[in-house]
C-alpha cells in the first residue's frame, strides 16, 4: 500500500528513543522528511539521523516552553518549507515519583502543576502553531500519543493520566474544526505497557499482567505501535478522524 508519505514532512517530537525512534523510522521508510525531536539524549537522535540520512534533521525541543516549540516549526519550515504531519510523543515527567503505598495528594504542587501543564499545554501549543501550516495547504495530520493508563489508571499516574486525558478532549473537537479547512484529520493513539529500553523495569514488575490479559498472549513492541501512527499520519488515511485508538494488544 502507498501511504501517500513520499516528500512530506514529518515532525516527530521525542524521536530519540522507545516509541519515538521507531515513528521515525517508519515515517523515513516510507520517504518522508523526518524532524526528529529531542531534549536531552541528541547523542541518541544524531545516531538515528545518520541512520536515515539525507531525509532528517535534528532539533532540539522542550515540551511546554513556547519559544522552542516556534523554534522547532521555524527549523522544519527553513529546511522544507512545510509541515504535513505532526506526532506530539514528547513527555516531561516531573522529579517526584510515588511508591506503591504513596498518595497523590503528597505530590509537590511545583511537580504535580509541571506534568499537567508541559504535557497537555505543549502537545496544544505545538499543535496551535502547525495548524494555520496545513489550514493553508489544505492537508494534514496530528497524532497525540496518549496512554493506555487512560483507560487502565494506576497509583501514581494521576496527573499524568489526568494530562492525556485532558488531550482527548482537545483532540476531538480540533478535529471539527481542522477537518472544515481541508483534508486534515486528528487522532490521538493509546499504547499499553510496551516492550522499550525504558520500560525493562516496569515490564519485569508487571508485563505479565498485561500480556496474561491480552487476546495475543503477548505485549507489543515499539515497531508495532509506530506502525499504527504512521498510517495515522499518512494520505492512505482519508476518513479517521477525532478518535482515541487503543494499540495495546486487546488488552
């Protein structure tokens, strides 16, 4: 299938590992431009620029800060003059981590504040910024990396689900609205528990939880997941629009 991705451009926020790197690569592999994001790990988002090759370029970006997310779209607009797709995957987590036995009204208000305003007012705010982009051109495509814990809870993640939440909401009226100004659709995806770098910890807690539950007997990779939002992002995509799409596996 031709996903209608040759030439275009894609950002990808948080692009420099687990989910991130592997939405990259599937947008390179399909020819887009691809600008990959990162806040601390450029090392990591060098090595897979150089991976992918001409096809990508590296900014930095801080989710949350208004003037380097104008930053990122003035670096993607000055290489190639457009932006057709953004993947708003970057998260911020906050020093404060609970225990199992902690409760969330313990958390600091400077950190619980932090998590609800860099993850839902960043992924707004870029959005808001891209938007008149692909109003002009007539053509785009925003997809959210919400969270499986949405739906799941879990100690500990209350503000965080609280953020993600909170972008479902804006998801699905930008929808209505973007979809009146052309071919521009807007989704938001819910990965489960999934098989990262960054997850080993939690998966040898908990993974067999998750995959003991799920219809595959197994948990997803990060490839898998990437698959789904790059045809999310793509033209094949002509008619999905405003939804929450849970990539978990069943579970």
């Amino acid at each position: 299938m031709d996903l209608g991705l040759n030439g275009r451009t894609v950002i990808v926020t948080g692009a420099s590992g687990g989910i991130g790197r592997e939405i990259a690569r599937g947008y390179a592999a399909e020819g887009a431009d691809v600008v990959l994001t990162y806040w601390n790990s450029r090392d990591d988002a060098e090595t897979l620029a150089k991976e992918i090759g001409e096809h990508a370029l590296v900014v930095p970006y801080e989710l949350g800060d208004p003037a380097s997310a104008e930053a990122l779209l003035s670096a993607a607009l000055g290489w190639t003059g457009r932006v057709d797709v953004l993947v708003n995957n970057a998260l911020r987590v906050p020093g404060w981590r609970p225990t199992p036995d902690d409760s969330f009204e313990n958390a600091p208000d400077d950190e619980w504040l932090q998590m609800l305003r860099h993850n839902i007012e960043g992924y707004i705010g870029l959005s808001r910024l891209v938007a008149p982009v692909m109003r002009e051109r007539r053509f785009g495509r925003l997809v959210h990396i919400s969270s499986g814990l949405v739906d799941d809870g879990m100690i500990g993640a209350e503000y965080y689900t609280a953020a993600k939440a909170a972008l479902h909401g804006f998801n699905r009226s930008a929808a209505f609205s973007l979809g009146r100004d052309g071919d521009i659709l807007s989704n938001v995806v819910l990965p489960g528990l999934t098989t990262t770098a960054r997850n080993e910890s939690l998966i040898g807690q908990m993974g067999h939880t998750y995959s003991d539950r799920a219809p595959i007997r197994r948990l997803l990779d990060a490839s898998e997941v990437a698959n789904a939002v790059v045809y999310l992002g793509s033209a094949a995509n002509t008619g999905i629009t405003g939804q929450a799409i849970s990539v978990t596996g069943g579970v």
